[in-house]
C-alpha cells in the first residue's frame, strides 16, 4: 500500500527551507542520513551534509556522484536527493557548474545505501528509483505551491535487495 499525502505550501528556491517541507523531511527521514545536495538547509536528522556549491554549508563539497562513488565510510539509512530538476536550475543554483547526471546518481546510489533503508527524492516525477533498481514505492508527497507553479512531488522508496533487478 503507497501512502499520498498533499500538502499546499509556497516554493522556495532551497526546497527544505519551506516549513512544511521540511517537517515532512525531518518526520521521513531513518538513522544516518546522507543529504547529497544540501542547500543552506540544516535539518533537524542526524545528517552527513554535500552540496558542490562551498559555499553551502557542508561537510562536503564534491559532485554528487563523484561523492557516491568514493564514499568509504559506514551506509545510511537514508538518502536524500534534492537536485536542480532542470539543467537551467542546475545552472543558476550552482553558479554555471553542471551537477551529475541525474540516471548516474540513481544507478549508484545503493552503494551508500543500508539494505532495507529509504531514498527520498524531490522532483517532478512520482517514482524516480523503481524495481529495476530493487526499490520499492512506500510514499508519496504532492506539495502544491498554486496557480500556475509546477507541484513538487517527493517519493519515499525502500531499497530491497531481495527484488530481482529488472523485475516488473
């Protein structure tokens, strides 16, 4: 059963600086958690913070997949993807820096991830990992910012090891 919930709330250029959104964050969020683009954000998790930007506040300032291919240290239980969702915002947000191609970032991820932790991700799209993948849907989020503002929808999915990749 995948669990909807709607929530009306402005838009923000830094996604977690908006309340309800980040109460709905920090609610969501398991364990250690990996905030691969953090913004000025500072969540109320137990957060590792990466943005490529230095002057975010971080704790690393790598590209993203650059980050999760290196990364030695113990998995997390969660993961949060919050990335420009267009290469224009990719543009303006990290000062004419391209961030990672998004499917690369996605194809990796598991390597930081615990077995049965969560990914949640910010975007315009409702399932961004899928069973190819070996994850599976367990929530989703619209937050509706009004008139003619595209709705961000977030999706909680669960990294199962278990499905056989590439299964429908």
């Amino acid at each position: 059963m995948i669990i909807f919930e709607h929530v009306r709330c402005p838009l923000h250029r830094y996604t977690f600086s908006v309340k309800p959104i980040r109460d709905w964050v920090e609610r969501s969020c398991e364990g250690t958690v990996l905030n691969l683009f953090a913004g000025t954000t500072i969540l109320q998790v137990n957060e590792l913070r990466n943005d490529l930007d230095p002057e975010m506040p971080a704790d690393f300032h790598m590209d993203a997949l650059e980050f999760l291919r290196s990364w030695k240290g113990p998995r997390f239980q969660t993961i949060l993807l919050d990335p420009p969702y267009a290469y224009r915002k990719s543009m303006e947000l990290y000062k004419g820096m391209v961030c990672s191609p998004f499917r690369q970032l996605k194809d990796v991820v598991e390597l930081c991830l615990e077995p049965g932790g969560i990914v949640i991700t910010f975007g315009y799209h409702s399932i961004v990992m899928g069973k190819g993948r070996r994850f599976e849907l367990e929530r989703l989020a619209l937050f509706s910012h009004g008139g003619a503002i595209h709705d961000t929808i977030a999706s909680i999915e669960r990294f199962s090891p278990s499905i056989t990749p590439g299964s429908i």
